[in-house]
C-alpha cells in the first residue's frame, strides 16, 4: 500500500528521498534529501549558495519558510542605471552592459539556501544533516550520467544579448575544472559528473554543521575569494543568512483553498488569477480552446503588468495586497476580458527569451503531511570558489537597475521571484502540493496544472503533462501541442503568437494529488523527472 509520494525533477533525486521515506524519515527529510541530491546532479539549477521557497504541512503545523538571495550590503540604487542595454521582453531581469548583474562575483545576492535546508531539518526533521546530505555526497565524490535535459542547457545558445549557457559553465577556470570533457567542451549526455571538492565542502558542512558556510571557516574562504575578485559579499553578509518563517498566503477558488507564498515571491499572482478566472465557466469553453487560451492568457497579463508595477520585496515595497487579491478588483479585471479589453505588458526597450535556472521537490504522505519547495540559482553567476565546489547564484540579474521602482536595487533586499510553491485544500485536506522551476512562466505553469486539475478533473500527470501556453508579454506564446487550428483563431482574434518547438515548456510543474486518501503524481516530461510512491 503507497503511505507516501515524491516527485522531483531528476531521477537520483526522486530516489534518494524515495529511500528516506521508505527509511521512515518524514515529508521534510525527504524532501531535503532531493533537494542535496539535486544541488549536486543538476548544480545550475541549484545549489547551497542559492535561494528558493518552501512550504511545509506536517502534523498539524503549516508554514513557509522563504529564503530568497538579498542583495550585498555594499549595493547602492543607481550603481548600474547607466548599463542599462534593455529589459528581457518576459520581464526576467535587465541586460546590461558588461553583463555585471548576471555573470561574475558582483552578480551573486546572499546565498541562503544552505540555512533553509538546515533549519528546516532541525525544527520539522527527524534525520539529521549527516544522514540526509549522504546521497548527495556520494552523486559528488563518485558521479552521476550528464541527462539530456542538463546537456541541453549547458549548451543552448546565446539568446537577446545574454550570455550563452557554455560562458556561465566553463567562463571561471574553477567551474572549466568540473564541467569540461576531455574534447575541452562540456561533459556530453552519458558521460560521468564528478565534484569531489563539493564532496570534501559536504564533508566539512556535515562534520562542523551549517554554521561553518555563514561564520566559520567555510565562510572566511567565501569572503576572502570575493574581497580577491571584486565580489559584494561580506562576512557580515554571510553572518545574516537564515530563511524567514511566513504564515501561508491564502486564496480560494471554486470551493478549494489555495495555500501559497507571500511577496517576494511569486504566490500573490496566482491568488489574482485565480481570482479573475473564477468569474468564467472554463470548462464549458474546452480545454485550450481559444477562446479558454484569450481567457486565461488575459488574466495571465493582467497579473505580470500588476506584478511589474506593484509587487517587490515587502521590507522595501507597500505591495497592495488587498487590492491585488481582492475577490472585487478581480471581478472588474474579468469584466474588461469579457468585453475584450486586450491588456499591456509595458515593457522597456524590450527583446529576448527567458532562461530557467530552478528546480523542484514536492513531497505528500497519506496522513496528510506535504512539502514543496522550488530552490534555484536564479542565474548561475558562474563563480566557483576553487577548491569548494559549488557554484554561486547570480540572482542580481533580476533588480531593476533603474532607482525609484518595486524591483529597483538597494542594500539587503530581495528581488521578486516567480516561485510558488502551492497546496490546495479541499475542505481541511491537502487535494494538490505542487510547484515547478521556469523563472517568470513559473505562475503560468502552476496555474494551468491547478486549473486542469480542479476545473478539469485531471490526475496529477494529466494535469502536467497537457499542453501549455503562457503570455508574460503582449505576445502569447504557445507550446508546440497547442492545435495549429487553435493558433489562427487566436491571431484572427488579433494577437501576436508565438509557437514554440517544445511539446514541453513553460515551467517544468511537479505535482501530487490526494483524492479518496490515494496518492498520484506527476513529473513535467521536459526534465526526465520522476514519481516514486513507497
């Protein structure tokens, strides 16, 4: 009998918090085992020195713990206004000149990752950090096959005057080190990824705790390779580091509960469009129909125009949160849908396509206990400290270089992220735990997987393997499977569209479902991911 599920987006992963389930460990080992094993599997995705969200529902307790990156004390608001070469047209941050923001030491926010993880584990764990970062030690010391997805990325070309993935990879000799095949190109699929110095890194976490990587040697090391190559971060920086514990943000939508996260990340925008696509019958338009396909894309704009304005770091930023979940404000924004008000995403000098630099894990046992988090890099900066291992985040990419704005720059602030780890509830119980890596198409991708499986009845792996859209501009952009007849009668509707190669794309959503106290799940077919029930 299936007494608990993971879902994860690598294989090794999903297996090794698959084994600490089965080993009795709760909802919250397992899932911080994935996550250590993904850091070391697919390490541009994710890492100790990232930054993510997680939600926990675990006897009886429910909370978030959020531990986005923060910008280095030594930022200052009008540092790179003059880079400024154009906005990405998704919104996903600004390319500058130099590439200052997102490649190189001056690119990487606070790296938190690490502390969450720990805290995690010490206040809702019942295995400790030894037992839990073993497999992940293990994938780094004696190695893991190259999957197609993570080749994939290493070498996707240059896109809209972002470096291309290769540079992040193998730019810095010390990342060169641990990527680079015998040919002087990127290990190829099939071939073995090896890191024994983030194997040696784990070892000392382990023997000397969390605290070595923010206080003690591990981070007088970290400190002094910044302060050696212009980097931002300070001792004083890494001494602050610990994720910061939130109630859920709650919604509703026809009769279920939608349990999320708060600003910065990425939760108030699904609230909002669930809000808006509450006052239309989507079932009775058919599943990416095109009238459900201007409908939900609409909503989608709606949301990334009100984000873009209004939503930031709430330390720095009055975010109307009442206003932007308001059943009301809600309902005015689906009337200017009905009467076929065409939204606009303003965007500055705009061009180009987004990258992905995230991962997930969502954890549900029988007994009503879940875990979901989406970790990340936000852009790998690609710098390695030598002889450490890991690679830092480079989530500076995403501030808006401009002063005066919710996502400008400033001293210890959090960008806004797209992350949303999310759980539905039918009446006291958890219906659906999911959440998906993809930058600013996170929202849209975890807002389809929750629209198909409450408006369209779908199991967990229908819901995340039909085909998506997304509109995080005035452009609505399609997977591949959207129907060539569904495209025309979009564009006769007057929209820009945008047909993707993928059958597979949007975010990467993983998902859980418990209905009738049985488990199903999905894992996004884009990334080789896996279910595993125990």
């Amino acid at each position: 009998m299936t007494h608990g599920m993971i879902s994860a987006a690598q294989p090794e992963a999903a297996e090794a918090g698959a084994d600490v389930l089965r080993a009795g460990g709760n909802v919250v080992d397992a899932g911080i085992a994935a996550a250590l094993v993904q850091t070391a599997v697919d390490p541009q995705m994710c890492g100790i020195a990232g930054m993510g969200s997680m939600q926990i529902l675990l006897d009886g307790v429910h909370t978030t713990l959020d531990f986005h990156g923060r910008s280095p004390r030594a930022i200052r608001p009008e540092m790179w206004e003059n880079r400024i070469i154009r906005e990405a047209d998704d919104g996903w941050g600004f390319i500058l000149e130099g590439r200052v923001n997102e490649f190189g030491y001056q690119a990487i926010t606070t790296p938190r990752t690490l502390a969450a993880f720990d805290e995690a584990l010490r206040r809702f764990g019942t295995r400790g950090l030894p037992e839990v970062m073993a497999p992940a030690i293990d994938y780094a010391r004696n190695g893991c096959l190259v999957r197609p997805h993570v080749a994939e990325w290493w070498n996707k070309p240059a896109a809209a005057g972002r470096p291309a993935n290769i540079d992040v990879v193998m730019g810095l000799p010390a990342a060169r080190k641990i990527y680079a095949g015998a040919n002087g190109g990127t290990l190829a699929v099939g071939q073995t990824l090896r890191n024994p110095d983030m194997a040696r890194t784990y070892e000392r976490i382990v023997e000397h705790g969390a605290a070595d990587f923010y206080r003690g040697a591990l981070a007088r090391e970290i400190a002094a390779d910044m302060a050696a190559n212009g980097g931002l971060i300070t001792m004083e920086d890494l001494a602050d580091c610990g994720p910061e514990e939130n109630p859920p943000l709650w919604g509703t939508y026809r009769g279920h509960r939608i349990a999320t996260n708060h600003p910065p990340g990425g939760g108030v925008m699904l609230i909002e469009m669930l809000n808006i696509l509450e006052n239309f019958d989507l079932r009775a338009m058919g599943h990416n129909s095109a009238e459900y396909v201007r409908v939900v894309s609409e909503a989608m704009k709606i949301a990334t125009a009100d984000k873009d304005a209004k939503v930031g770091d709430p330390r720095f930023v009055d975010v109307p949160m009442a206003e932007l979940t308001s059943k009301d404000y809600a309902a005015a924004a689906a009337a200017r849908i009905r009467a076929g008000v065409k939204a606009h995403v303003p965007r500055f000098n705009s061009g180009g396509a987004e990258s992905k630099h995230t991962t997930h894990v969502c954890v549900m046992d029988t007994a009503g206990n879940a875990f979901t988090m989406t970790h990340t890099l936000g852009q790998p900066s690609g710098v390695v400290t030598e002889g450490l291992g890991f690679m830092y985040n480079g989530a500076m990419s995403v501030f808006d270089p401009r002063p005066g704005r919710a996502g400008s720059l400033a001293p210890g602030k959090a960008r806004f992220s797209a992350l949303s780890p999310t759980i539905v509830f039918r009446g006291d119980a958890p219906f659906l735990v999911l959440g998906a890596p993809g930058a600013t198409y996170i929202t849209m991708g975890n807002l389809q997987v929750m629209l198909n499986a409450i408006d369209f009845a779908m199991t967990a792996e229908q819901a995340v393997s039909a085909p998506r859209f997304a509109a995080v501009s005035d452009t609505i952009e399609i997977s591949n499977r959207i129907l060539r007849a569904v495209e025309r009668d979009v564009r006769a509707m007057g929209y820009p569209v945008l047909r993707h190669a993928q059958s597979y794309t949007f975010a990467w959503v993983h998902a859980i479902r418990c209905v009738d106290g049985a488990l199903d799940g999905g894992a996004d077919p884009a990334t080789g991911g896996l279910v595993i029930a125990t």
